[in-house]
C-alpha cells in the first residue's frame, strides 16, 4: 500500500509541476499579447517581405526550369505554381506605409534595405493588383491540365513579375 501512496504523491507533484510551467508560459505569452502589434519594426518587415520575395523566386526558378528541360511534369510544377500563387495573395500587405524607407544613393544593408520604389505607396492600387494578376496566373499554371497550359501560364506569370519589378524595384 505504500507504493501506491509513494506513486500517488510523486503523481500529484508531477502534475503540480506542470501546472507551476504552464501558468509560468501563459504568463510569459501574456506580456507579449499586452505588446503592440499594430505597427512592426519598418526593418522587421522589410526582412519579412525579402523573405517571402525569396521563395517566391526559388519557386519561379524551379518553374522555369520545368519548362526549360523539355521534360513537363505538370503536377511537380502545379505544387510549385500553387506556393508562388498563395505567397503573391500575401506579398502586397508586407508594404505598409511605414516601410517605406527608398534612399538612393547610399550603401544599403541586402537584408534589411529595401528596394522598393517609393511609387509602390503613391500608386498602391495597382502594385496590389499587379500582385493578384500575378496570384491568378500562377493559379492557374497550379491547375493546368496539360503542357501547353502550363506553358502559357507560367510565361503569363513572368510576364506579371518581371512588369511590376519594372516599376516597382530599384536597382541600386
């Protein structure tokens, strides 16, 4: 009977510690749900945006490269045209106002400057919609249904990046 009253004890304070922990986090999570989201770090955003811009072009390339090799595998590309269509929908909301931090002329640090022309925040309207059509032809180049589909998609696609990067990226 001891042991059951020995492992009974050791149950209880096991389960106190973990009670203890878990208060301990919640307590902790709720310093950070006290803090300001509303506005992040104009840096933290550039980053986050450079980020999402990343893997949007690592699925691009792979993109081109299906097509490039003659050998179409439309559902490897699908799962690819997919990720850059549901990264596009999130892109434009990375370019809140206070991000808008174009110097030209200066040395700019490749993670955290950006490249964003200033003419991104005077005409939002259309850098936004520039960013959908580019969402609804990599969607549609995730649902093709043959070769030459998601051909004409992909080239679609590219078309819709490589226009707003025209107007809305600086170079130097």
């Amino acid at each position: 009977m001891k042991q059951f009253a020995l492992g009974t004890h050791f149950w209880i304070a096991g389960a106190m510690s973990l009670a203890v922990l878990a208060a301990g986090a919640l307590g902790i999570g709720s310093v950070a749900l006290g803090q300001d989201q509303s506005v992040a770090a104009p840096k933290d955003v550039i980053f986050a945006r450079k980020i999402l811009m990343g893997s949007i072009g690592d699925n691009m390339d792979e993109l081109e490269g299906i097509i490039e090799s003659g050998k179409i595998d439309v559902q490897h590309g699908a799962s690819h045209a997919d990720l850059v269509s549901v990264m596009m929908l999130a892109f434009p909301h990375l370019f809140p106002p206070t991000s808008n931090e174009w110097k030209p002329n200066v040395d700019k640090d490749p993670g955290t400057d950006t490249f964003a022309a200033p003419e991104i925040w005077t005409r939002f309207a259309d850098f936004y919609q520039r960013s959908s059509e580019a969402a609804k032809s990599a969607y549609n180049a995730s649902r093709a249904r043959n070769e030459e589909e998601f051909k004409k998609y992909v080239t679609e696609l590219r078309a819709d990046c490589d226009g707003c990067h025209a107007l809305y990226q600086k170079k130097n």
